[in-house]
C-alpha cells in the first residue's frame, strides 16, 4: 500500500482525475471493487431482519415527526419542515433501493412488498422502478451530465410511471399497479377535500420536490462520477451533512453495483465504507456536495482546482441569496395571499415596465446609443430599468459591451460556450472585478443624473422595485400582502428572468439568417418572452439599429415604444441600418447555405480542373479508338497499351457543348430520344441544337451533361 501511495504522490496535479485514475491503474495495479470487498467481512452483506426493521422504523417515524413539525411550526420556519420530510422519504427510495437488490432482507417476497410500500407515497410503481434502471440507465447519464442534472430524478420517475416496456408486465407489476392507483384514487382528493390546494403542496408537493433534489444529486453522482471512474474508485461517498446522511439512511454511499456479485445493505454501507478506508483509501473517493449541485452551474473547473473553500469564497454570495431566495418568497406569496385582480394587473404593469426600462433604456438606448432620447425620457427609462434590480446603467452597460465586443470568447461576461445555464445566471453568482472587464462606457459617466443612479442604485431600487407597488395596491385597496409579495418581490422575478433569457435562450434556440460565426439567434418564442428581444442574430449583426424585428408585424414592443415616443417628440435620430446592408446579409449567409448543400452533390469535374484538347486531338483519339478491340502488339507494355486504349476511347463518343468535350459513350442507350438520334451528333459541336437550335434542353439534362465532362476545347 505504500507503493500505491508513492505512485499517487507523483502523478502531476494538473493531470485529469481520469488520467490519473487510468496511470494508478497502470502503474500501482490498483485491485478492482469485487477485490476489494472481498477483503470485508462477510457480515456486511447479510441482510439483518433486526437492522432492517430498525432502519425502516426510523424511516417512518421520522416521517411521522416532519408531518407534525409541518402542522405546528409558523410560515417563516415551515422550510426546516418541508427539508427534513423530503429527506426522510428519500430514506424511503434508499430502502427501495436495498429492496430491488434482495439485500434489504432475505426473503425475496417481503423485499418486494415493502419496496412497493416505501415508493407508493413517492406515486413510484416499484416493479415499473426496478425494470426501468437498466433500460433508462443512457438517457438517465445523459440527463445528469446536462445543466438540467436536478431533473433526472424527476425524469426516472416519469419513465417509470408513464414509459413501461411491454416486457415487464407480469403479477407484480399489475399488482404495484393496482396499490399505486388505489393509494392516488384515495389520497389526493382526501388531501384537497381536508386541506385544500394550498394544504396539498405544504404537506405533500414541496417535500416531494426536495426529495427529489436529493435522489437527482444522488442520481448524478452515480451516472457520472462513478461511470467516468474505472474500477479502481467505484465507491463514492456524497458529502451529505451529517443530518441529512442520518435522515436518508445513507443515500450517499455509492458505488458501481454492476460490477460486484454481492451487495451490502443500506444499513452496512456506512460501516462498511468507514472499515475500507484503513486499507484502501486510496481507492475510495469522497465528493463533496458543493461540487454535485454547484459544479456545473457555476463553474466546476473552478471546484476541481482550487477546492470547496475557495470556490465558496468565490460566490458572489448576496446576489446568489437574492436570486434564489426570491422566487420562493414570491410563490409563497401568491400561494398564501388573498386574490385581488388588481394586484396582478400592477404586477403585469411593473413586468412590462421593467422589461422596457431595460430593452429601451438600458439596452437600445444607453448602451448602443440607437436613438437620442430628451432628458424626460431617459429619466423615465432609468427608472423603468431600475426596478428590474439587474443594477445600474454603468453596470449593465459594461458588461453588455463587454459581451458585443467579446462574444462567445472567455471576455464575454456571459459567454453562452460556458453553458446554458451559466449564461442566464451563473454569471451573477460568481465575484468579479469590474476593472477588469474591457469596454468604454465614458459617454454614459458625463451624464450627472446616470452618476447620482448609479450612486444611490440600491435603496433607488428597493424603493421604485419594492416600497412602491407596495404603496400602490396598499392604498388604493388594502392589499399590502399582495403588494410586497405579488406586485413587488414576484415581479421582480419575472422581470429577471425575461432579460436572462437574452443571454441564455436567445443564443441557443433560433435560426442564423445573417452570420453563423456567433452564437447569437433569431426566434418567435423568444422574442415574446423578452419583449422583443428574440431577433438576436440581427441584432448582433446591425447592433444600432433601434430594431430588433425589422418588418413591421415581427414582436418587437420595445421597437414599437420607441417608435411611439418618436411620435411624442421624446426620441429622435431612430437609427436604421439599410435595407440594402441588411438584405446583402441574408443573401450571404442564404449564399453560404446553398454552396455548403452543393457539396453534398456530385455535379462533375469542375471546369477549371479538366484537361485542355484540341480538336485535331480529338479527331486523332476517334482514329485509334478501332485499336480497342485488337489484341496487344506482341514486344509492348501491356499497361501502356491498356491507358491509350482508355484515352481513345475517352474522345471516341464525344459531343462538344460550349466548348467543353462530354463523353457520351455510357449515356447513348439512355438517350430519351434514343441511340440513333444522340449518334447523329457525336463528334460534333452540339452547341447551337443543344440550346435551342433543335431542342432548350432543361435543367435536368444539363445536370446529367455536367457528370460527362472530360476535356475543355483549347483556346486557340
């Protein structure tokens, strides 16, 4: 084991975690997972009936517990609730687990009826569950590599309960069936009937999600980290904490099951894995939590290199609380508050507001400089931006600068390359120095009312964002409740995410009518949800023009608004770029299509490339053409002979059309007008019949000429 060591001391630390793996492999002669668990009692893998039924018990008991603390505990605590609920089912699915590997208990009938128990709160058919972990496993691992990793729970269960295989339909599986859609025939409408809409998520949906979160960390771990190992560092350990790990009965163990012959119970795991570390340390790997969740989000590079301290003292962590924290408090709101039609309609008023303050103001207007605006309406813009709570118009513009100076490059403040995720708002969680960040925004510093915004930006923002639609639906009829939590918080959540979509949606989904060298798309869909914002490939293409769709009836309502304050006299110099610059880019990139469909075609050798004859040439090679069917001259070459004989042959069917020399000798027996006709004309300069003398022949016959051509005529 010293050696082993050694060897893992000299590996370079900049090499990959695989590479380093596969040289520990090599050189060290690491033993496999089933060597290593060989090396354990043999207790570890006999289920335990006592073990079993006390690991079971605590799952229920504390499920018991949380219910109750959900029941009693005030709103502003009901989180601790609804996490150690959620937690505690997912010990449930970790029973299940155990379940579908026979190794909760001994008997093979009781496993399956106490996991069929465990999933039916979870609405889990068992045997749909078990069948599905094989077939799934691909689309599962692909799942869990994507941004979208906390979904991949989500989607097993869907798989299992909607995407059955005709294979598995046996006894079993009817009999989960029949529990699982009594257990939901009963249960929700009780639920609704005793605690209505709002009782069913606090009791049962919340939960349920963060459940899921744990089963979809747990999910990732194992399609990924331990997939990518070898059999060296199959046994993974999740860095729960310490309540969690309790609460889930060791959901974080894991390891390649695929690969031993016997697996250990749950309840053994840990014990298990705490007895290996003496002897194989070097073969048990521990992930931590932050790197499951955050790596991909923000930036895992960052996790792998430096570590969870440094990369948690790398969070922007006050923008990182108030971006997540505020859709819960804003859905928590409208979940818990009283319906008044006009709060919603005040929310609809800040969403659109906001969203123009920053397409019209913060974008066209301050940081393209697309149309001159009065000082009245770049107040009110700066206003309208101020509330979206995406900072100040310094801020904004730098980045958005930065990002058309630098687009899809590490410059790029949300390079799309860095993932889709990180684009919309990974970004923001990250601490960045802005002295760093290279575009020129001192145009917008001599404007002394843009100086006192970005001063004063934050209690600016809490006020017109917050205080204000407060005060509104406060006043006017009595709902301050709706006005912080609806009109206020929840719409400064809509207004986020409209303006996140432009960095993330808009340069993934779309078309590239104008340049395919960026990222950058143009989309219906998106524009509607960015208030005109969805034509980006135009816009990186024409960046001051105040258009985003340039037609008339394309969505662009910032286009519209700038057009109205136009009208109003409150903006003016709208700038264009031309039609005919615009449509010279279309055709291009149409241009760049089209040559790039033509290559998939064989249109025949290209005219440049053919070799020049002359007709004495050609009248030389229809003379020695008669020579193909006479035996080799005794004394000659035999491949020689065999190449001019190729070469006669190649001019003894011609036709000349515009000066290029087609040989016509495989297509005279598919002449449309048949072999005498085409015959009459061989040798011959065909040009003035082809093209109309005796028949325009179409395209078509054109196309099959082009695929004949040998020679060009020599100019003489």
């Amino acid at each position: 084991m010293a050696t082993e060591v050694a060897n893992l001391s000299e590996l370079a630390p900049s090499e990959s975690p695989k590479l380093r793996r596969r040289k520990l492999k090599e050189q060290a002669k690491l033993p496999s997972l089933e060597e290593i668990l060989q090396s354990l009692p043999q207790e570890y893998f006999e289920p335990n009936t006592w073990k079993a039924l006390k690991s079971l018990g605590k799952a229920f008991c504390f499920c018991v517990i949380s219910v109750v603390a959900i029941m009693i505990l005030p709103w502003y605590i009901l989180p601790l609730g609804w996490i150690m609920l959620g937690t505690t089912v997912a010990g449930l699915v970790t029973v299940a687990q155990d379940c579908r590997d026979n190794a909760f208990t001994k008997n093979k009938f009781l496993n399956f009826i106490i996991g069929t128990l465990c999933l039916i709160p979870l609405c889990l058919p068992f045997e749909s569950w078990r069948n599905q972990q094989v077939q799934y496993f691909r689309s599962n691992q692909f799942l869990a590599k994507s941004y979208f990793w906390w979904t991949t729970s989500l989607w097993q269960w869907i798989t299992s309960n909607f995407v059955p295989s005709s294979e598995w339909i046996s006894t079993k599986f009817i009999f989960n069936a029949f529990c699982l859609y009594t257990f939901i025939a009963l249960f929700f409408p009780l639920m609704v009937y005793n605690v209505g809409l709002w009782g069913l998520c606090k009791y049962y949906l919340i939960p349920f999600v963060i459940c899921h979160f744990w089963m979809s960390t747990h999910l990732k771990v194992e399609h990924i980290f331990a997939s990518e190992s070898s059999d060296i560092h199959s046994w993974f350990k999740l860095q729960f904490p310490s309540w969690a790990e309790y609460l889930s009965l060791n959901l974080n163990y894991t390891y390649h099951k695929s690969k031993i012959s016997k697996m250990i119970p749950s309840y053994n795991t840990k014990e298990a894995y705490v007895a290996l570390q003496d002897r194989w340390s070097d073969c048990l790997q521990e992930v931590s939590l932050a790197r499951a969740t955050l790596g991909n989000f923000v930036d895992e590079k960052l996790a792998e290199k430096k570590g969870v301290v440094q990369f948690l003292s790398e969070v922007n962590w006050p923008t990182a609380i108030f971006l997540f924290t505020t859709p819960v408090i804003g859905i928590y709101g409208i979940l818990t508050t009283e319906f008044y039609y006009q709060t919603y309609l005040v929310t609809l008023f800040c969403w659109s507001t906001g969203c123009v303050g920053i397409t019209a103001g913060y974008h066209r207007l301050f940081s393209h400089r697309s149309f001159d605006a009065t000082g009245l309406l770049r107040m009110i813009v700066t206003f309208m931006g101020t509330q979206s709570f995406e900072g100040s118009v310094f801020d904004w513009c730098l980045d958005h600068r930065a990002h058309h100076r630098y687009t899809d490059t590490d410059l790029d403040p949300y390079n799309i390359n860095r993932g889709f995720m990180y684009a919309h708002m990974g970004w923001l969680l990250k601490k960045r120095d802005r002295r760093r960040v290279k575009a020129d925004i001192s145009d917008l510093k001599k404007d002394s009312f843009l100086v006192w915004q970005h001063e004063n930006y934050v209690p600016l923002a809490f006020f017109v964002g917050i205080i204000l639609p407060m005060l509104v639906c406060g006043v006017c009829w009595g709902d301050w409740r709706g006005g912080f939590f609806i009109a206020g918080v929840f719409a400064r959540v809509m207004i986020m995410h409209s303006t996140f979509c432009i960095n993330s949606i808009a340069h993934t989904l779309g078309e590239l009518p104008f340049n395919d060298q960026r990222t950058p798309r143009d989309h219906f869909l998106t524009s509607l949800i960015t208030f005109g914002e969805g034509y980006h490939n135009f816009h990186h293409e024409f960046p001051y023009d105040y258009r985003n769709g340039i037609f008339w009836y394309t969505y662009d309502p910032t286009k519209w608004v700038i057009a109205l304050a136009e009208q109003f006299g409150l903006a003016t110099n709208l700038k264009r770029f031309s039609s005919e610059m615009i449509e010279k880019g279309r055709l291009a990139m149409m241009q760049k299509r089209l040559d790039e469909k033509k290559k998939q075609w064989d249109w025949g050798t290209p005219i440049e490339e053919l070799p020049e004859v002359t007709w004495e040439q050609l009248r030389a090679a229809e003379q020695e053409a008669g020579v193909l069917d006479s035996e080799c001259p005794e004394g000659e070459d035999v491949e020689t002979v065999c190449e001019q004989r190729a070469k006669a042959n190649r001019y003894s069917n011609f036709v000349v059309v515009n000066d290029i020399v087609y040989d016509c000798t495989e297509f005279l027996d598919e002449h449309p007008g048949g072999r005498g006709i085409l015959q009459c004309y061989l040798g011959k300069d065909i040009t003035a019949a082809f093209n109309g003398g005796v028949y325009n022949h179409s395209l078509c016959a054109r196309h099959v000429l082009d695929k004949l051509r040998v020679a060009k005529i020599k100019k003489q």
